[in-house]
C-alpha cells in the first residue's frame, strides 16, 4: 500500500473512530440524564407517600410490558435511580471545592473549576484510553425532570455510580470517586479496589513522603503519586528479596500500573545508564503522562535508609542527561520499600535537590470486614479489661 493511500484511509479511519466516540459519550450522558429524571419523579411521590414499594414494582412490570426489550428497569435498579438522584439533587460545590482542594485535583482535560462549581463536557473513552470531548449542545434538557442534572456525573457510568453510592457515604467522597474514575478509566472491579485501597485517604492525605523539589516542581504531585501500594496481587512471602519483588512485579506490571495510576507507561525493568564509565541499572523506569517525565522506581525489602535517596539522586541526574528527551520535565525518582519512618524520611528529604519521593508497599489487602471484626473484638477486649480494672 502506498504511503499517501496509508495516510488517508488513516483519516477516514479517525474520523470514524471520533464520531463513535462521541456517540458513546453522548448515550452515556444521555442514560444518566435519564435514571435521574426517573430517579426524581419516583423520589417526589415516594416522599409524599403517594407511592409505596408495591407501586415501584408496579411500575416496573408495566414498562417491562410497554417494552419487553428494554433492561436496566427492574424495582432494585429503580430504586438505584431514586438514590442517585437523592445523593446529588442538593451538591454544595463551592463547598466541596475548597474541601476536596477540587481546582488542583481535577486534570481532565472535559473539566475545570469555575467558581467553585465543577464544569465540564460529557466525556468518551477512546480505544487508546483518551478521554473525547462533546459539546453539551447535543444533550437533550427539554426533561424538567433534568433541568438541575449535575453534568459532572456523565464523567463515569451509572454503574461506577451506584457502586461508589454503595460504599462511600460522605458527598465529598464520592464526588471524588466519580472523578477519579474518569481520570483513571476504572472500570466497576477497578473502582472496588480502588475503594478497598483507600485510595481517598491516601491521595488526598497531606502528609505524604515527597521533597520540597518534588512538591515544587511538581504542584500536582499529591494528587497523581500514591505514598502506599497495596501489592496483595504479587503473593509475597513474609521475607523476601528485591529480587523477588522485582521478578514479581515485572510479571504483574498491568496490576502495578493499575494499583499506582495509570497515567503510569512502563519502559522497561533494569534500564541501563552509564554513570562514571560505570553501568548502573534502574529496577523499574516509567514515563508518567499527567507529569510528562520519566520516573525510576527503586525497589528495596527492606525499611527506608537514608543512602537510599543519594544512590537515587545519581540515577535521576543519569536519566536527565542520557534518556530525557527535549520537552519533557525533569525525572521523577520513587523510592518503594516495606516500611518508612516518617522521622527519618523527613530528615533526608529536607537536604535532597532532587524530585523524590518514599512510597511503602503492603504485601496484603486486608479486606474491610476482618478490619471491622477485629476493631470488634478489640473494642470488646478494652470492655472486659475495663470491668476488671474495676
């Protein structure tokens, strides 16, 4: 084939690929617009006791009979309308806003902040994991039902919606998670982990093991960098090597990527750079898009050490001279080991010159119920040596 006729079916080939797009992108906004006028008509008459949970029944045999094709209308996903409507018909966002710190956190190019209030276009994912723009013009508002639809929500799937509904209570959160999941293109298992994860408190945390170059440089970096990963996917013994924590993660790169961001490239694992006529390898090299650098990952089974942060200074002045290219920023270096004291990190960091930062790594996810059991019988064990104290 010839390279003009390759170019232009290339072009024809986009421009189909873009209009799929933004069809997807449109029917998305276009069925949440939906559930929510449906959700409130049924919320108004459910709070006047005009309806019980027989006539939601009802209603939904009946349009099963007007359409037996139609699905997603059962009286469980009906009642899911009514709770998403509920959950968002009274949003304060300028609130939220300065709560969430939302103008620093939101970096998807359908959003912004504009006075406090979260402003955006209805969004598609393309095959190559981009989010497409639409024109709000194209949404149909003639509804008074969805007069008031927070056009933020078309960012994610009714689905990604009632699980975040399901297991987050607080609005600040859930706002969070709605965007987070555009963001990272969480699918409904993706976005259970990120919940188990506790993916909120760990990017919204304030305390996070970064140098002041790294905060400086990179203003963001709070809200794209995790100070903690939870490689329960690995299987790890109790003690083990970095070569086996090296071995491992090479094996399960896609569930790394996905526990640290995936705005996170792999380049490759041992990448060699020449350091004093000396060959040094960086256990794991990524380019970051949000960032626009490229970040080394030092892989360490063992807890921080202050030497740590100067071999990796070594490494990022290495890449920034044989492997950056023009245009990108100055590389990003992550030290990730099993356990850091705080004391320590802060006292190393605070003399470094270089965009570091410490994560830690924990070999198991402990699932919420045994968390929860155990802070039971705890709480039971401080009862029983109280009443013996007495």
């Amino acid at each position: 084939m010839a390279k003009k006729l390759e170019k232009e079916f290339d072009l024809v080939n986009s421009i189909i690929e873009r209009r799929w797009e933004r069809a997807i992108g449109l029917a998305n906004a276009e069925a949440l617009m939906s559930y929510w006028s449906v959700g409130a008509f049924v919320s108004a008459r459910l709070k006047t006791a005009a309806w019980g949970s027989k006539t939601v029944e009802e209603l939904s045999d009946y349009l099963k009979t007007r359409n037996p094709k139609r699905r997603g209308f059962g009286k469980r996903q009906i009642y899911n309308m009514v709770a998403f409507f509920d959950a968002y018909t009274s949003l304060d966002f300028q609130k939220i806003s300065e709560r969430l710190r939302l103008h620093e956190f939101v970096q998807l190019p359908t959003a912004q902040i504009e006075n406090g209030t979260i402003v955006q276009l209805p969004i598609a994912q393309s095959g190559k994991g981009e989010i497409v723009q639409l024109p709000t013009a194209q949404l149909d508002h003639s509804d008074d039902y969805c007069a008031d639809f927070p056009l933020f929500l078309s960012l994610t799937t009714f689905t990604n919606h009632i699980e975040i509904l399901n297991h987050v209570s607080s609005i600040e959160e859930r706002v969070f998670y709605v965007l987070y999941a555009a963001r990272e293109r969480l699918n409904q298992m993706e976005l259970r982990r990120a919940f188990a994860a506790q993916t909120y408190d760990m990017i919204m945390s304030k305390e996070k093991k970064m140098s002041a170059r790294l905060r400086a440089a990179y203003p963001k970096a709070d809200f794209v960098l995790k100070d903690k990963a939870f490689l329960d996917f690995l299987n790890l013994p109790k003690k083990h090597t970095e070569h086996v924590l090296h071995r491992k993660l090479v094996e399960h790169m896609k569930d790394f990527i996905l526990e640290m961001g995936k705005d996170f490239l792999y380049m490759g694992d041992e990448y060699f750079v020449h350091v004093g006529g000396e060959i040094r390898r960086l256990d794991l090299l990524f380019y970051h898009r949000g960032l626009r650098c490229l970040v080394d990952v030092e892989l360490k089974a063992v807890g921080f050490q202050p030497e740590f942060v100067s071999k990796l200074d070594m490494y990022l002045e290495a890449i920034d001279r044989e492997i950056r290219r023009e245009g990108e920023n100055p590389s990003v270096g992550i030290i990730l080991c099993p356990d850091a004291d705080r004391c320590r990190v802060e006292y190393t960091l605070c003399r470094t010159m270089s965009p570091v930062m410490v994560a830690e790594y924990r070999r198991l996810l402990v699932p919420e119920e045994v968390m929860k059991k155990s802070l039971e019988e705890y709480c039971e064990f401080m009862k029983c040596e109280e009443g013996k104290g007495k």
